[in-house]
C-alpha cells in the first residue's frame, strides 16, 4: 500500500513540475511548448523545456535532472500522445537518437484568457482531467422508460 502511495504522489509530482514550466511559458504568451526528455541507451536523463515564440524555440533556464524523476515525466507525456487529441491542445511525438520531443500546443486564445491566476489549474485541467473523472465520464441524459397508455 504504502509503495501505491508514493508512487501516486510522484505522479502528482511530475504534473505539477509539467505544469509548472508550462505554465511559466504560456505566461509570457507562448501557445507551443516543447518537453524535450533526454536519453542515454534509451533510458531518459534529463528534460528540458522550450517555449515557440517569435518563429524561434528558445531553451528554458531551469532543465529536470535525474534518471527516475525524467522517466516519469516520459511517462505521462508517453501518455498524453497516446490520447486522441483534444479541443484544448494537441499533443505530438517524435522520436530521434538521442531524445524524445513532444509538442504541446494550445488554442492561443484560451491561453491568454486564462493567463493570470487561473493558468496553472486550467492547464492541469485539460491535461490531466481524467484523473478526476468517474471511470465512465460520458454525459447521458436519463432513460426513463416507456409510458404504458391506460385505456379506461
């Protein structure tokens, strides 16, 4: 049991560190953001963090060191390619050598509507939803059965 819970709480770390330095690129006006994750013999090493503006990517200053907590940051954006896309973001992969790109891009202007305050929980929101849903989170209105007529 106790290894279910620190597991679960180093998920909840690596969203929040996601979130955090997506958050902090979105701030500045950013819409794309690139979480580049490192390899060395195909084991992830560390991750850094670009932002697309002004038709260039620029590096972000603070990088993610450390083999497990860079596996499981692969693991959750492992996770999020692997979704079908959604209205809030798309999500993509590639593969090369050396390392893994996936690039998050998000509607620019949701993100500028939500800049402030609010970001940081937004972008967990559409990220990381499913976390919070019920299992069966499809919306179906409420099936009442046939009335009978009653002839008198």
């Amino acid at each position: 049991m106790a290894s279910t819970q620190t597991t679960e709480v180093s998920i909840d770390r690596a969203r929040q560190t996601l979130c955090r330095h997506i958050e902090q690129w979105c701030e500045q006006g950013v819409s794309s953001v690139r979480i580049r994750v490192n390899t060395t013999l195909g084991e992830p090493e560390s991750v850094w963090f670009y932002g697309h503006l002004e038709n260039n990517w620029l590096k972000g200053e603070e990088a993610i060191a450390g083999s497990e907590f860079a596996g499981l940051i692969k693991a959750e954006m492992d996770r999020l390619a692997t979704n079908p896309n959604s209205e809030e973001c798309q999500v993509r992969h590639k593969e090369f050598r050396d390392r893994l790109d996936f690039e998050i891009k998000f509607h620019h202007d949701k993100i500028i509507a939500h800049q402030g305050k609010n970001l940081g929980s937004y972008l967990y929101g559409i990220l990381f939803h499913e976390r919070h849903a019920p299992p069966d989170s499809k919306r179906q209105g409420i099936r009442r059965a046939p009335r009978q007529m009653v002839r008198s």
